[in-house]
C-alpha cells in the first residue's frame, strides 16, 4: 500500500467520521439554540431569552411528569442492576448449553416489541386487581413493568465482565477462608462495579426515554413523554428547554464517565 492511497483513506475514513457526527448532534444542537428564543413556532427565532427555562420550572405539570420520570427511573435501574447482576452470575455459572438458552430466554424484552410489553403488564395488573390483590396503577405498577423490561439490558451489560473475569478469583477467595457470600461480595462484586454503573447507565436512560411501556401502565401519573403526548395544545414550547437540560445531563454524565475511566485505566496500568 503506498503513502499516497493511505493518506486517501485515512481522509475518506475521517470524513465520514465528521459527517455522522454532524448528522447526529447538528439536530440536538439547533434544538439547544431554540430553547433560548420564546418563539410558539417551532424553528422560528424571535429573540433571544430565557423565558422557556422560566415556564418550564413554573409548569406544575412537567415539573410533576420530570420528578416521576427521574425518580421511577432511578428506582427502576438500581432494582434492575441488583437483579440484573445476580441473574448473570447465575446464568455465567451455568453448564453451557443451559446458559445460552437461559441467556437468551432474558432477552426476550430485548427484541419483543414494547407496546406487547406494555399491554402484557397492563393485563396483569388488571388480573391482580379483578382477584382483589391491592394493587393499582401508579408508581408501583410503573417501576415493576420497569424493571422487568429494563433487566435483561443490564444483564447485557454485566456478562462481558464475567467472560473476562479471572476464573481462579473466586477459588482463591474460599482458599483464603473467606465464605461463598462474603468472596463474592468482597472478590468477585468490585470487578463487575463497570459493568454494572454501564448496565445502571443504560437501564435509566432507557427508563427515562420510555413511552410505551409507561403509556399503559402509569394511571393518573404522567412521565415526561406522557405528558408530551397528552397535551392538547401540541408539544409544548417548554419542552425545547426541559430537552436541552436533559441533554446537558447525560453530556456531563458521560464526561465525568470518561474521565473515571481514563483515571481507572491509568491506575491499573501503572
């Protein structure tokens, strides 16, 4: 290969590169420049001003739908990562052929469409209420169709860090007189911590952008997309300025990531 033709790719290879990230922050960038104008119209400029900040926080009923979102959306993912993380280890720890089959057996919810997810666990909420089991649709129907359809990604997650796991670890644990609980608490947990902060990651930002799922099992509660959908009066201006901070977040979210990684790895190495 000469210098010429791999100079040329290298070119056609960054080009491409810049072109997909243009296509995929452009639209989120114009987005936060259309937060600070109190335009009704979308896509029209007529000032700057931070008046769609202000409505937002002075809006009961999007303030009342991001408090639900956030909070079923953290619960869920820290029930998902505990349940998530022993299913897998359970799962890695089986013979082979009824690993594979109990693996893909979780990701059901993974490839299933969510609106059968969605009807499913509205069914069943229904059929527990009819035989007069005290349940109702709100917050506890919300976060257990949650964390159901949200497991199986934290599992994903958490099974990659077991294959590369060190398989004498815990042999060496119980060698050393530690009991089966306490070495796997205290050897074999701290080295799936990445993969479950990635699977708790995943599983909030998955719980949080869900509309499906909540739609049929929220009841009088409203999560963000819910109430986008169920305003009369169109997508609210507000919400040009609630998807900016949502954004934000998960951008300083993913920095503070990046750099605990980069420190992690610098670590290990030296």
């Amino acid at each position: 290969m000469t210098k010429r033709t791999e100079t040329t790719k290298k070119i056609i290879a960054r080009s491409i590169v810049i072109g997909m990230l243009i296509l995929l922050y452009f639209p989120l960038m114009l987005l936060i420049v259309f937060s600070f104008t109190p335009s009704v119209a979308m896509g029209s400029w007529s000032g700057f001003s931070f008046s769609l900040y202000r409505d937002l926080f002075n809006n009961s009923r999007a303030m009342e739908a991001v408090r639900t979102t956030f909070l079923v959306a953290a619960i869920s993912s820290a029930i998902a990562v505990i349940l998530g993380t022993f299913t897998a280890i359970g799962i890695f720890n089986m013979k082979k052929n009824k690993q594979e089959l109990s693996l893909a057996g979780t990701q059901i919810t993974v490839i299933n469409a969510e609106i059968v997810t969605g009807i499913a666990f509205a069914t069943l909420f229904v059929a527990m209420m009819n035989i007069n089991i005290p349940i109702r649709f709100g917050y506890v129907t919300l976060v257990i169709a949650h964390v159901m359809f949200i497991t199986p990604f934290v599992i994903l997650a958490v099974m990659p860090r077991l294959y590369r796991l060190n398989p004498n670890l815990y042999e060496a644990g119980l060698d050393l007189g530690a009991g089966p609980m306490k070495t796997m608490f205290t050897v074999v947990m701290p080295q799936l911590i990445p993969g479950m902060i990635s699977g708790f990651a995943l599983a909030f930002t998955i719980s949080l952008d869900d509309f499906v799922v909540s739609s049929f099992n929220t009841g009088h509660l409203n999560t963000i997309s819910t109430w986008l959908y169920n305003s009369r009066q169109g997508i609210p201006p507000e919400s040009r300025a609630l998807s900016a901070l949502i954004f934000a977040l998960a951008f300083i979210a993913l920095v503070v990531l990046y750099i605990k990684n980069k420190k992690s790895q610098k670590a290990f190495r030296g």
